[in-house]
C-alpha cells in the first residue's frame, strides 16, 4: 500500500522554528530520516517545496480564475513537503510519520494512494494513464 | 516480572477499541525496529537466541504496558531497554554477573533517562548488525522451513501468527521451528559474525535462495485465502531491497531484486474474476504494476552496471524485463529470451530450464526446432514423468498438424498432473483436436502452455 505523508506547518511557532533553526542541522536530520526509510526498503519519493511567498495560488471561485501571488491563505508554509512510502498498513505508515524530525506546529497528514485497482480498469483513460508510465511520457519520468 | 502481570489482567479492562490500536501499534513498530533491535540486543548479551528471547519478551510487555501507558516517545529504546533489563535480571537470578555484564548493568542503569531520547544502538554499526542478523536466519544449519520462519520474524519483524498465515501453517509449527531453529544455531555455536570473505559468495547463494523461496511461495499458490499470498512476496521484495541496499556491490541481489519485481507486476493481471489463473500469453498488461516495471529496470540496469558474468537471478530477471517491456506475446522478443534461457541453463544447468528455452524457440523459429530440444531433454530422462514435458510436447505437435500424436501426448499429461485446473486445460485441448478438421494444420491452435 502507498501512503503520502504531507507536512505541514499550522502553526507560525513551526515557520519560527524553522527560520531560527541551522540550516545543517535540518539537513543532517532529514537526510538520517529518509536514509531509514531507504534502508528499510519503503521510501518510494519524497521532496520539499521552496518558500510558499514565492508561489501563487490560483482560485476558482469565480467563472475566471483569480491569480493571487503568495501564500495559500495566512500562513506561509502551510504544505512544505511529502514523502510516499510503501508499507503494509495504515499504521506502519503512521509509525513512519512519527518519527520525521519535526516540532511544535508541524503536523503529518498520512493519506492512502490511489492505485490503478481503486478505478475501473476497463476505462480508457486508466488505460491510458498506465501507458504514460509504461511509455515515458510523463515529465521527468 | 509479578508487577508486570498485575499491569496485564488490569488491561482487560481497557477499552477494546483502544487496545486494538495500540497492538496494531506495536505491531507496526515491530515490523519497523525489530532487526535492528534484536541485532543490537545479540551484540548486548552475545547470544542471538537469548536476544529473540528477550526482545520477544519485551513486546509481550509492551503488549500489556502500553494500553494504559500509552505508546512511548520512542518505542525502539524502549523495547530495547526494557529487553536489556530483563537480561540483567535473569542473569542476576542465575548469578552469572560477572565483571563484565556488572558494567553492561551499570551502564544501563546510568544511562535509563539518555536511553528514552536517542538511538538504542550504535547508528554505525547497526547497519553491519542487521547484515548479520540476515547471514544467521539464513545459516546453512538450518532447514528452509527454519530459515524462512527466521528470517521472517527477526528481518522482516513479523509475529509467528502472520508467518503461520502466510504459510498456511498452524502457529504452532511456526513456534517449533522457531525455537529448533534458535537450538539448532546454538548447538552449532554460529557466532554474530559476517561469514569469512571466502566462504562470502556462498552464504549470499544461501540468502538469496531463502528470499527466492519466499517470494516464490507468495505467488506460486493460487488457493486458499490468498489475500495475504501477495502480501509474502511484496515482503520478501522489501527484504531483499534491504539486502541490497547492505550490499550494494553484488549483482546478484539486485538482479533478484528486479526479477520479484518484474514478477510481482504482473500479480494484478494473474487471477480472473472467479479466481482462476490467467496465463502469461492472456493476461490484461495494461493491468501490470508500472511503477513495479520501472523498480525492476533501474535494479536490472545496476545488476548489470556491476559488470561481472551474468548471475542466474540477473538473468532471469533478463528474462522478465523482455516480457515486461513486450506490448504483447506477439510482439515479445522471442529469439534474445531463446538465447537467455540457453545462457541461464549454461549457468545453472537445469532440465526445466531446458524446456522453457523450448517454448521460447517455438515461439522464435518455429515448432519444428523446439520439438527436436523438447526430445533431446525427454531422452536423457531428467524429468521424469514431468507432465509439462508431455504438454509442451503435445502443443508442438498440435502446432505442426501432428494432431493424432499431440492428443497423445495431451492425454498423458492430463493423467501425470496433480493440479485440477491445469487437467482441466489438458482435457479442453484434447476435445478441441477430436473437433478439428483432420486437414488443420499448424496454425488452427494459438493456444499456450
């Protein structure tokens, strides 16, 4: 089973801590957490996205969509990173999430993947999606 | 251990909901820690049966602590410390604490409170300590029964009731094993060390062999409740990953790597809707595990990037990746998967070997050519009264219009196999030929093994 593990920060404390902490040191960390979930053979992907300032967000409330540039609402780095892991259950995964070298105002969503077998396999457009893999067409693949 | 018992009846009266959370709980940090645990614990009291022992222990103690403690910060150290004091205990009972385990005790009662924030192990050496935790469950001195269960429950930290239903075994014939298998090591005094650069090679043969098996037993078996079949075979592909990943210069273990993976692809596209097994030349591959394929390509090509011969597992991973990258059994590459199966059988000579480079060559140059190997290997008698000789046999007969001498052939092997839906498939084809024209000839049956 493949699950996402989304981070997020809710809290401004987290976005602090952050800004405040060395640099080295959440590097040295991340990179010892996701070492053992390669070593434990169920890292599958993972990445970290850069300052959400930096982004835009694109909203569909109205018949155009309205581009706003910055971050999804107040806070700056509310989802900042996810690994997908393929484990057993629901709960290894959970495990996996509690041991990510976050603090205070960081939280983990662990959400199962859908995988071709949750849609009708005889739909064209699963099909297709399955041949993009197979083929190579999807960017960076 | 009288409190600890006391803390378990109490349980009883926790809420079921929470329990059962909290055991599955454990259960997940077992499957995550318990390598690393129970390695570190046999470098702790040197001695890898009493380390299983202890660490046992421990999770029965966690199995009734936690429910009411709540799961602790961190699990591993605590498993970990709580197994380490029970050692001492018992040694303290058998008045064995000599100079040395006094210090081992007396660090650890120092060091309780550093225990519960940091690593319980040596980041350094752990990884050396779960690669001989693997050398040990796959020891030459034990069965393959045993050194499945083993390395099952120390490596892949699965209890002996998931073992024994993956198996389709009682728990009770997990646990015998388990233990003879503990006595067994003992009594051979098999130390917590990396096997000797020479005898290296075949010990690694020895655990790649295991984690074969074990794939192969997740997926050969299409009865009972096969749910957890599949689950086997994923299993031994994280195990043998994380064995590739201890030793990443040897091609074998990725060549194994990508053969489960290429194999375990096609798992979505195996069954039909009423179970019955779909063969190779039918299955849906728009079905086939894509991302399972490109796990498969990218350890094929490091396995190959190693650049020694080519091992029988590389090669039949070789094999694979020709039918995993053919749109269709049309469009496979027939001649290189000819002359792969004859390389593999140069490596490891096999008659069954033989036989599939035979369907391979029917299928590359022509039924004529192929019956002419499927008698060579028939002759020398290897096989037996293997029915898949007299069913390969017959299909190139079909296929070259010789259909009187294929029903024979058909017939014999319908009486030879033991397997109910593959006598079904031998008898379909014999009333296909009692159909046919006596003209047909030998393009009238695209039918397949």
């Amino acid at each position: 089973m493949k699950f996402m593990l989304i981070m997020r920060a809710v809290d401004q404390a987290a976005v602090d801590a952050f800004e405040a902490a060395d640099f080295e040191k959440i590097i040295a960390d991340m990179g010892a957490y996701n070492e053992s979930m390669v070593n434990a053979g169920v890292m599958a992907d993972g990445a970290g996205l850069s300052d959400a300032s930096e982004g835009a967000v694109v909203d569909f409330s109205e018949d155009d969509p309205v581009v706003t540039d910055g971050p999804y609402g107040e806070l700056r780095e509310l989802f900042n990173g996810f690994w997908m892991v393929e484990v057993s259950s629901q709960e290894e995964a959970i495990e996996w999430a509690k041991r990510a070298p976050l603090g205070t105002g960081s939280q983990i969503e662990v959400r199962r993947v859908n995988g071709p077998e949750d849609f009708p396999q005889d739909n064209e457009w699963i099909q297709k999606e399955q041949e993009w893999i197979t083929e190579g067409k999807l960017a960076g693949s | 251990m009288d409190h600890r018992r006391e803390t378990g009846r109490q349980l009883t009266s926790a809420p079921a909901d929470d329990t059962d959370a909290v055991h599955r709980a454990i259960a997940a940090t077992w499957r995550i820690e318990a390598a690393k645990i129970i390695a570190a614990l046999t470098r702790y009291v040197g001695d890898f049966g009493l380390a299983e022992d202890l660490a046992q222990e421990a999770v029965t103690d966690a199995l009734s602590q936690w429910p009411k403690s709540g799961v602790p910060a961190n699990p591993a150290a605590w498993l970990t410390t709580v197994a380490k004091r029970r050692a001492i205990d018992s040694w303290r009972r058998r008045e064995r604490l000599d100079a040395r385990l006094a210090k081992l005790a007396g660090e650890l009662e120092s060091r309780q409170d550093a225990d519960v924030g940091g690593l319980p192990w040596d980041p350094d050496d752990i990884e050396d300590d779960v690669l001989r935790l693997v050398f040990i469950a796959c020891h030459p001195v034990l069965g393959r029964g045993a050194q499945l269960a083993l390395t099952l429950r120390v490596v892949g930290g699965l209890s002996s009731e998931q073992i024994a239903r993956a198996f389709l075994i009682p728990v009770s014939t997990v646990q015998q094993r388990i233990v003879r298998a503990k006595r067994a090591l003992a009594d051979a005094q098999v130390p917590f060390e990396l096997p000797a650069a020479d005898e290296q090679p075949e010990r690694l043969k020895g655990v790649l062999g295991v984690l074969y098996l074990m794939f192969a037993e997740g997926h050969v078996t299409t009865s009972g409740p096969d749910w957890m079949r599949p689950e086997l075979a994923m299993e031994a592909l994280r195990l043998t990953r994380v064995t590739a990943g201890l030793l990443p210069h040897d091609p074998e273990v990725h060549g194994l790597v990508a053969l489960m993976a290429f194999t375990a692809a096609r798992f979505p596209a195996r069954l039909g809707a009423d179970g019955e097994p779909i063969l190779l030349a039918d299955q849906d591959r728009s079905k086939w595990d894509r991302s399972l394929i490109r796990l498969g390509s990218r350890s094929l090509g490091t396995a190959q990037g190693l650049r020694t011969a080519l091992g029988p597992y590389t090669l039949q991973a070789m094999i694979a990746w020709c039918h995993a990258e053919a749109r269709s059994i049309e469009a496979t590459d027939w001649v290189r998967i000819a002359s792969l199966y004859d390389m593999l059988n140069r490596a490891v000579p096999s008659p069954v070997t033989q036989l599939n480079q035979a369907i391979a060559i029917a299928e590359a140059h022509g039924p004529a050519r192929a019956l002419s190997l499927v008698d060579d290997i028939d002759s020398t008698g290897a096989l037996g009264k293997f029915h898949l000789v007299s069913s390969v046999r017959g299909e190139l007969l079909s296929r070259l219009g010789r259909d009187q001498e294929a029903r024979g052939e058909f017939e014999r092997a319908a009486s030879l196999t033991t397997n109910g839906r593959e006598r079904e498939v031998l008898l379909a084809k014999i009333r296909r030929i009692e159909s046919r024209p006596a003209e047909s000839t030998d393009k009238a049956d695209r039918g397949r093994r």
